[in-house]
C-alpha cells in the first residue's frame, strides 16, 4: 500500500493552530492537527494551549461578555472538526524537514507522518524563577504554580496571603483572580514600574487586598513539612533589588507569572531558524520560515503581540500561505 503523505500537518491546537485548520479544511486541505498530550512541565501544559489555563477571555472581539479560555477552545476545535480536520492525540518530538517537502514528523507514539506542509503552531509555556526550592515545591504540589487559575481555588489557598511573581498583565490576571480567596495577594515585581497595561493595574489596585512589593526579587522558597511527602510552602525570601536587603514574607502559594518561552524543543536539530529571543524567525509579512513548505503561526513565532486574537490571525495567514504553497506545486 502507498505511504499516506498529508497535504499539511498542523502541529499545536492552540487559536493558531485550529484557525490554521479551520482554513485549511475549508480548502479541502485535509488537516491533520496533532495536539499534543497533557503533562506537568513542571506546571501544566494542555492541548488547546494557554487559553485553557485562563478563566476569562475578554478582549476577543465577537464575545461582548467574556467567554472561559476552555470553553473558547473548544468552540474552535469543534469549528475546525466540523470541516473535516483530523485530531491526532500524540506529541512530536523530533521533526525531519527536506525543503520543499516532504516532511517527515516522529511521535511519542514511535510514529513517523509525512506532510507535504507543515504548519508550527505549539506556542509557548510558562517560565519559571530557576530556584531549586521553586521547582521542588511545584513539582510536589506544595504550594507553588505558574497557574493561578488552574490551582489557586484549592482549599489550602483559602483565606492566605499568597503572592504572585511578575509585573505583566499575566501577573495583574492571576493577582486579581486571587483576591477572591486570599487574605491578601503580593505582587512581587523586580522594578518600580509595573509593565502590565493600565486598565489591569488598576484592576489589581482596586482590590482592598492586594498589594505590590516594589523592587523585590525571589530569592528563595521556604518550606515547613517533610520534604518528599507532606511539604508546603511558608515563606518566600525576597531580595530588595536596590539596596540587596533580605526579609522574609509569610506566605502559603508563590504563583510565578513572569513571561513565557516558546514550545520550540522538538525542533532541535533542524535547519530552522530562531530570533535572539528563541521564537521561529518568519519571512517579512508571511508566515514561511526559511524552510520551504514549513510555516509557523502564534505565540512560538511572536515574542511581540502574543494574544489570543493576534494567533488566530497568524493561524489564517499560515494556512493561506501553505494553501497558495501547496497549489503552486500542484498538490492542493
Ligand atoms: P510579560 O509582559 O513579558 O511580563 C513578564 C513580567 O515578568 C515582567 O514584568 C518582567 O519584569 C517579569 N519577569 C521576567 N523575568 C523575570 C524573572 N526572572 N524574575 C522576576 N520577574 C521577571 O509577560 P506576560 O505578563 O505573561 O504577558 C505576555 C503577553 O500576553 C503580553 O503581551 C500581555 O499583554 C499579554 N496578556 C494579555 C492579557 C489580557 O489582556 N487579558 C492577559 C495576560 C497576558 P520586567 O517588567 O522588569 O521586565
């Protein structure tokens, strides 16, 4: 029997990569999406990507009251399905591109599928401080996430002082979502300016329980318990970022919120090219990347913008492209 070679394979099943499906199903591309599997990296990593660890989504145009990130995630999947995209529930881990196709991709499954395009849509994930006591007590559930919404509503955060890391609108996000259970949320920010926009300030600001620790950086996690079995956090050690002064800040969950790096490992090894900051360098206006027939969208292409929105529309313009690549050499 002949070896199936897809037209376009789509790897990640975040907004870039469904509108890159729903695109190219409506062209009778035959996508095939590969989602991925769940899995703690330390933290969780989810088919349908960040949106499915975010409560509300509210700058999306055409939803005037918000919509759940999950629930919008599944809206786009089932749009995608319902054109005839297939679901491939495996990660890549290794990629072989031959420029101008095709492509050759390996699973966890020990699977190996051929496209004639592939579009690269896995996004990014969550960045951690980098402190062995962080990552200990992440791993072990002890009280410290890069997902406030995932685990901030455990009954052990309830009624705590709690603090989240960073100074971005992902950090304004989290606080303010944990200014519901805590008794007060820290904000923790290396600077004495915030970098998130105006209206999440001042979201966070308003809530009589929050409040920014100003030049401080995290310089340790402290734990009571034993550690393997029943540890937790106490504590957080801060570093004064001016003067280098320590104190200590009592306090049950650290929830790190200080950016993202883009979900690129499986690519190690190809003659793909990166930016300085580790995203997948695109061709001007266009989602090619130096290798013919490979194309990229969303968040693992764009270190800039990096929205829900901004991804879709990646997403469309990477399957238009494959579309136009694909027809010129008369596979489409
Ligand atoms: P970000 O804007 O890159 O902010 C990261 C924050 O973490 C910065 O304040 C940074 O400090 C701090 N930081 C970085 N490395 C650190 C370290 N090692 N130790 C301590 N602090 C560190 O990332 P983001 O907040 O995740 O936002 C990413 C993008 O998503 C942005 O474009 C944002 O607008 C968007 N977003 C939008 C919404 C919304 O509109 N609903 C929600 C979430 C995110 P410095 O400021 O000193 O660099």
């Amino acid at each position: 029997m002949a070896e199936t070679i897809h037209k376009l394979v789509i790897i990640g099943s975040g907004p870039a990569g469904w509108t890159a499906a729903i695109y190219a199903a409506r062209a009778n591309l035959d996508p095939v999406v590969v989602v991925g599997v769940p899995k703690q990296d330390p933290g969780p990593v989810l088919p349908g990507g960040q949106l499915m660890l975010t409560t509300e989504v509210e700058n999306y145009p055409g939803f005037p009251e918000g919509v759940a990130g999950p629930e919008m995630m599944m809206k786009f999947q089932a749009q995608a399905e319902r054109f005839g995209t297939e679901i491939l529930g495996e990660d890549i881990t290794r990629c072989e591109f031959v420029p101008g196709g095709p492509h050759t991709l390996h699973t966890s499954e020990g699977r190996a599928i051929r496209a004639h395009a592939v579009i690269i849509a896995t996004g990014a994930t969550a960045n951690w401080i980098g402190l062995e006591s962080e990552m200990r007590l992440a791993r072990a559930g002890g009280g410290v996430s890069a997902c406030a919404v995932c685990d901030g509503a455990l009954p052990f955060f309830r009624n705590q002082p709690l603090a989240v890391v960073g100074g971005g609108d992902t950090a304004m996000e989290e606080a303010t979502y944990l200014t519901k259970f805590a008794s007060t949320v820290h904000v923790i920010h290396r600077r004495d300016t915030l970098r998130a926009s105006k209206v999440m300030q001042e979201r966070l600001l308003s809530k009589p329980n929050a409040r920014v620790e100003w030049n401080k950086a995290v310089v340790d996690c402290l734990s009571e318990g034993e550690v393997g079995k029943n540890e937790k956090l106490r504590a957080v050690v801060l570093e004064d970022t001016v003067t280098g002064e320590r104190s200590e800040l009592r306090v049950k969950g650290l929830f790190v919120a200080i950016g993202h790096t883009p979900s690129t490992k499986f690519l190690r090894g190809t003659a793909l090219e990166f930016d300085d900051k580790g995203y997948i360098s695109l061709a001007t206006r266009h989602s090619h990347t130096n290798i013919d027939g490979v194309f990229a969208a969303g968040d693992v292409a764009d270190s800039e913008y990096r929205q829900a929105v901004t991804a879709a529309g990646m997403g469309c313009a990477a399957a238009l492209d494959a579309e136009r690549w694909l027809g010129r050499k008369g596979l489409a």
